[in-house]
C-alpha cells in the first residue's frame, strides 16, 4: 500500500500489535488513565512496550498525552477527537465480525 494513501497510513498504524487494545482501553468511559493503569488493564504488555506504542499513537494525533507538574509526576492519556471518531468506525466492524467472523 502506498505510504501517502491515508488508509495506508491509518492501516499501518492500528496493525502495530497493541494499539488496537490501547485504543479500546482509552475508550473504556471517556476517561483519561495513568500509564500504570493501562499497564494492568492491559496484562502481558511490557512497559517499554506500553510506552512506544502510547509515543506512536500520541504521534498520529489519536491520543493525547497531558503531564502535571506535581510530586510525584502525574501523567494522563486520552483519546483526542479524532481517536473518538476512529472507534466509532469499529462498530460496523464489529457487527461485521458477529456476523460472519467465522467464515474467515
């Protein structure tokens, strides 16, 4: 696929093991969530892990990354709007996938 396609780009992206599940976290609620919480929501992930793929999704503009300055350190990821908007176009993959997932 071509890189400058921008379904190349976004297919690229959510096939990245991981960011798919992130994603699906982040929109668990709507609710912004520490690194550590998504690290054992998440189970097997590793943390080197967990922080690359955030870095890349952050990079793309689907989640947004906010840092407080306290002791100790508060760090919070969220989807940005345009991540909220890419979810939504995983319902009708998902009915998709209910009805004939066990065909593939």
């Amino acid at each position: 696929m071509d890189e400058e396609c921008p379904i190349g780009k976004i297919i690229k992206v959510l096939s990245m093991k991981w960011n798919l599940l992130i994603l699906k976290q982040l929109n668990n609620d709507f609710s912004k969530k520490r690194f550590n919480q998504l690290l054992e929501e998440l189970r097997s992930i590793s943390s080197r892990t967990l922080s690359k793929r955030l870095k890349e999704l952050e990079k793309t503009g689907l989640v947004k990354r906010e840092k407080f300055n306290e002791m100790p350190p508060r760090v919070e990821y969220f989807l940005t709007d345009s991540g909220k908007e890419i979810i939504k176009t995983f319902k009708p993959l998902s009915k998709w996938a209910e009805k004939f997932g066990n065909t593939i």
